[in-house]
C-alpha cells in the first residue's frame, strides 16, 4: 500500500488551464518539502500525480503522470494507499471535494475533517463563527455605499479564494462597488488594517493547539492588487505568547481542525486580529524544518497514530525566509 501525497497545482488540477509559474513553484515547494520530511520518517512507498507540463518529480517517489482526467487518477491513487495527504486549495470546494473523496476510498486523510474545511473555505462564514466565540477578526462590512468614507481604505477579495488570489486595495468606496460590481465571484468587503502581515503555523487535534511558529508575511499591494512574496518563519517570536493564546482559542472554536492548520492574521494596534484559517499545509512548511531543526512530519504523523497532540520541544525557532 502507499502513502499518497496529492498536491493539486503541481500534480495536474490545473490540467486544462495554464499553469501560473509562481502558483507552480510554490505548490513544488511545499511538496518537496513535504516529501523530503516524509522519506525522513521511514515512509518508502510515496506515491504522487504530476502535471507533464513540469519537470520529474523525486525519483525516490512513485510518480503517475496526470495525462488523463486526473479526478479520475486521485480515486484511483487513493484506492491504493492507506493514507493520504492533500495539499489543495479550499477555492470552489476543491479541497473539501478531495477530503471526501479520499474518506470515501477508504484511506486515512492526514488534514482537517471535510466539515473544518468547509467551514474555513469560506471567510465570511469563518469571521462570523470566530466572532461568534468571541475571537477577534476583522469585521466585514455589508452596508458598503458610495458615500461610505474611511480613512485608511478598503480590502475587497473572494470569500473562498486562498492567499492573495483576488485580493485588491481601493481608497474609495465607489471603486470598492464598481469592483465587486465586476466579479463573477462572491466577494467580501473589509476596512483596511494597519498593521503587520503575519500567520501561524500550528498543530491542532481535539480542540487542542501547539504552535509552531509565529510567521511574518511579506504581502505588499502593487496599484491596488495584493502580492504575496513569500514568508519569514518564526520571524515575528515577540508574539508567541499572543498567538499561542489565539491558537488555542481558534483550536476550541472550530472541532476537526487536525493536523497541520495555518491561521494569517494582522497584528494591529488592537493585537492581532484573524484574517482566515487555511485548513491545510500553508507556505511556511516549506521552512519548517530547518526553522525548528525537527521533522515536523513525525509530530504530525503521530497525531493520527495516537490521537493526541504530541509534546513538541521548541527549544530551536530560528527565522527561516521563504521566498516565492
């Protein structure tokens, strides 16, 4: 039996479209990663899908070319292996749809339940069940008009879209409606906070959360379009004890956060404030391990052998910079 890793971008979710080179480069990096600290723990059949547009993958993995409808293909994989590991977008249902499909065949799903995932796909819904248990987020605003005013401006983007896919800037509120105006998408409307760009990469299981590192993100706006170019991890530790707190309140708020779960926030003159959950692996994994110098696909790994969050030394968090 095998052990499969599904990463959409790089293993053919994007098949019948063109292939966004960062998008690609940074699905790669956190495959790679993935699979180096996979290979680490002992696992030897790894089993994966992959775009022919793109290079071979590790020769060391059992590569299936994704030629063919590749739906079809990760049922099949997932068929054959007794576990598996989905990196996907939540945009459109996609990770949800794999999470189900994968409990369907039968074989152990190393992430977030189906019910957390759909959940945290959608940020409107996820700021309103965080607030709801009274978690700081950032509001969104639904009485938007042309003669709204506010001082620092507003962040428009789609309620199920993932890092800073869609993501714009406006001063005005006129331009704010006549952009959702535009989109055939749902989008949401925010205040823009001041403030500074960060995540947290962490372990959850049972309502239960370990931090693992506080993240600075390097997001800029361009003319108005959100860029992310990349992430320190563990570059913010003064807010360990804050986010640890967050975390932990995050953790008891939404049941079937499992495994490996990032959560970007601001860090305001109010603290921080949740911008959305990301119920998978995130950026940041990609320099995990050499921030940590641990393996934390074993920590990960043994949440679903034993059931329980292990013990993690943290004794090494030193900045990593990721860059895309």
């Amino acid at each position: 039996m095998y052990f499969f890793v599904c990463e959409f971008i790089t293993g053919g979710g994007m098949q019948h479209e063109a292939l966004p080179p960062k998008l690609a480069r940074e699905g790669d990096m956190m495959l790679s990663a993935l699979l180096a600290d996979l290979q680490a723990t002992g696992i030897k059949h790894l089993l994966c899908t992959r775009d022919p547009r793109l290079g071979p993958g590790d020769g060391q993995v059992k590569t299936v070319p994704a030629d063919d409808n590749v739906w079809d293909i990760w049922r099949k994989c997932m068929e054959e292996s007794e576990a598996a590991w989905i990196i996907a977008p939540e945009t459109e249902g996609v990770l949800y749809e794999l999470t189900r499909m994968a409990h369907n065949a039968g074989c152990q799903v190393i992430g977030c339940t189906p019910e957390a995932i759909q959940l945290a796909a959608s940020k409107s819904k996820t700021r309103d069940h965080l607030a709801s248990h009274q978690i700081p987020c950032i509001p969104i605003i639904h009485d938007l008009d042309a003669g709204s005013n506010h001082r620092t401006g507003w962040v428009v983007k789609p309620d199920d879209g993932v890092g800073a896919e869609g993501c714009c800037y406006f001063p005005e509120a006129r331009q704010v409606l006549a952009y959702v105006q535009s989109q055939k998408k749902r989008m949401i409307v925010q205040e823009f906070i001041p403030g500074i760009a960060a995540s947290m990469s962490l372990l959850c299981y049972g309502g239960q959360a370990r931090l693992l590192a506080s993240n600075r993100q390097l997001f800029r706006f361009t003319v108005g379009t959100g860029h992310l170019d990349g992430v320190v991890v563990n570059g913010l530790p003064q807010y360990t004890d804050q986010f640890s707190t967050l975390a932990q309140d995050i953790a008891g708020a939404i049941p079937g956060l499992h495994g490996y779960v990032g959560v970007d926030v601001i860090v305001s003159d109010q603290g921080p404030l949740v911008v959305e959950i990301n119920p998978r692996l995130t950026t940041a994994y990609a320099g995990l391990r050499q921030s940590l110098g641990y393996n934390p696909a074993e920590w990960i790994l043994s949440i679903f052998r034993t059931g329980s969050l292990p013990e993690c030394n943290l004794l090494n968090q030193a900045p990593v910079t990721v860059s895309l």
